[in-house]
C-alpha cells in the first residue's frame, strides 16, 4: 500500500557498486519507499528484481532501462552512474522538474556549466563525496589554508581508491584543492597541479598540487598536506565502507523533498554554509 508521507526514491545505475549500496539503504529505511532502479540499455541486469540484486526478498519491481520512469514517479533521483548518463538524466530532471542527487564525479566543465544553469529551474544536489567526514574536512582545510600563508605553506592532496575507479583526482580530492583554493581567496584552475612527471621546475608559490594512487578495494582515502619549513600539518578522511557514503545520500535524498530550485551540496544539507 502506497503512503503518501513516504518519500519516493528512485536509483540510476542501481546494480552498480553505490547502486547496490544505495539500494540496500532506501530499503532498510521506513521514511524511503523505492520506486525503481534502472540500468543502461542492454544491461544484462535489466528485467532481474531489485530485491533479489541485493539478496533480499523478492519486491516485484524489476530493474528498468527507461530513465524517464524514474523521473516522473519519484520525489528525488539518486544518480551515481557515469558522465555520459548524466546529460540525460539532467535533461529529465529538467523536464520533469524532480529533484534529482547526483553523485557521479568526473564530469566535464561543459556538464557542470549545464547543471548550474538547470539549477535555476529544479532542485539539484550535487556532491563528490557524501560522507559526513568529508564534509567537515572541506571546511577544516578551508580555515587552514586561509591561515597559513602562501610563501611558507605549500598544498599537497593525496588520495587513493580501489583500481576499479576510472577518473583521477578524484571528485572529493578537486573538492579538497577548491575549499583550499577558497582559503587562499584564489581560483584552483589558477595554481593547480593536477600530477606531475618528467623535469618538472621547481614547485611554484602558492601551488595545490595532486596525487593519486589506485589499488585494491580501497573505499577512499584523502590526505591534504600543509607543507612548512620544519614543520608539516596532515588533515585526512578514511572511508573503510562505501556505505558511509550512501547512507549519507540518502540523508540527503530526503532532505531535498520539496526543495525549491537551487544547486545544493552537502554543506547545505548538514547546516555547514556560512
Ligand atoms: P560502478 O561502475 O560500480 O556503477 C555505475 C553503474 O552505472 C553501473 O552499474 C553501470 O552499468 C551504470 N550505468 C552506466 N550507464 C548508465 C545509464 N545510462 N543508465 C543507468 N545506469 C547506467 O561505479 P560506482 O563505484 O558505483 O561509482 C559510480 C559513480 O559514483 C562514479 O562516478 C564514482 O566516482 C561516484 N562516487 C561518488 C561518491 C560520492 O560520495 N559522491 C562515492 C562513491 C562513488
């Protein structure tokens, strides 16, 4: 029986790993009721049932290749997929007017230009890293790096994943380099170093440089460095489960229903904006 206080949550890309993950946590939360989950078209997951993905019981909703569904029966659209998904699901958040959580990182600045501008007409969240952790983290670095100065302090954030991750930095690494860009009161595009090889010079004032390592089933690891003369300060986040992040989206997911339009992220969501 449909209740109407539920909040109606729908899942793209829902076999995939956070898929599964975000899957299992609508389904164990009493405020969520899941609409359906959807998979690219041709998937072999297509037509399996979204209980059984999970080893849970049977649900009687099979896993679907037709975003627009989604869209026009759920409150709120979690997507964690790939960029290329993204355009259309933007373009059916857009028509539709659902909130729509996007998780998916790597996108190109093109997508980002198009997200904030749909922003102005629905309710978007868009976050590279939904853990509580992370979060506090961005506005940790953001106060260091306000405080230490530029000629003596040097930026440097490492992170690492498991090898199955396809973009490098990762979403939550670039976010740490722009909270630390903020601080400084400076555009990252302007000073940073996304990786470096080769003779490279020596390191200029006031860079925020990058490294990344992949390897294993690491859930994600992110480590800023302030770099002084004698002295070094390290600010990090472990995540040990992905589950950390879906069950923050799903925090998010229900707090967005019945947003109006605007472009969200989490800071909003836990009351950290200024
Ligand atoms: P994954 O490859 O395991 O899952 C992606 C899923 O999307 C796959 O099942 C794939 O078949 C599906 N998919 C691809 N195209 C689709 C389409 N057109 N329609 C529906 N489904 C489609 O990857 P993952 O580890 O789950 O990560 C997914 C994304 O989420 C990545 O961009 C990753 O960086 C990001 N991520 C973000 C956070 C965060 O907190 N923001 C945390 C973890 C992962």
């Amino acid at each position: 029986m449909s209740n109407a206080a539920l909040k109606k949550i729908g899942i793209t890309g829902v076999a995939g790993r956070m898929g599964q993950m975000l899957l299992k946590t609508v389904l164990a939360d009493p405020e969520c009721e899941l609409v359906g989950g959807t998979e690219y078209v041709g998937s072999p997951h297509v037509g399996a049932d979204l209980g059984e993905l999970v080893g849970a019981k049977v649900l009687g909703i099979n896993i679907g290749d037709n975003p627009a569904d989604l869209f026009e029966k759920a409150d709120v659209v979690v997507d964690f997929t790939l960029p290329k998904a993204t355009d259309i699901h933007l373009e059916l958040a857009t028509k539709h007017g659902t909130a729509w959580l996007l998780g998916t990182t790597g996108l190109s600045a093109e997508q980002d230009a198009q997200i904030s501008k749909a922003s102005e007409t629905t309710p978007i969240l868009q976050a590279a890293n939904f853990s509580l952790g992370v979060n506090l983290l961005l506005g940790l670095v953001k106060q260091a790096a306000a405080a230490l100065p530029e000629q003596d302090w040097d930026i440097e954030v490492v992170e690492t994943h498991h090898n199955q991750k396809i973009d490098a930095p990762s979403g939550t690494a670039l976010a740490l380099g722009i909270a630390a860009a903020e601080g400084r009161d400076v555009e990252l595009e302007d000073v940073q170093k996304l990786s470096r090889e080769g003779v490279t010079g020596v390191r200029p004032v006031g860079e925020i440089g990058f490294a990344t390592m992949r390897g294993g089933d690491v859930a994600g690891e992110h480590q800023v460095n302030f770099f002084g003369t004698s002295e070094r300060i390290e600010i990090g986040h472990r995540a040990s489960d992905r589950a950390i992040f879906a069950k923050g989206a799903i925090h998010a997911a229900k707090w967005m229903v019945g947003k109006s339009a605007g472009h969200y992220d989490m800071q909003d969501v836990l009351g950290l904006t200024d």
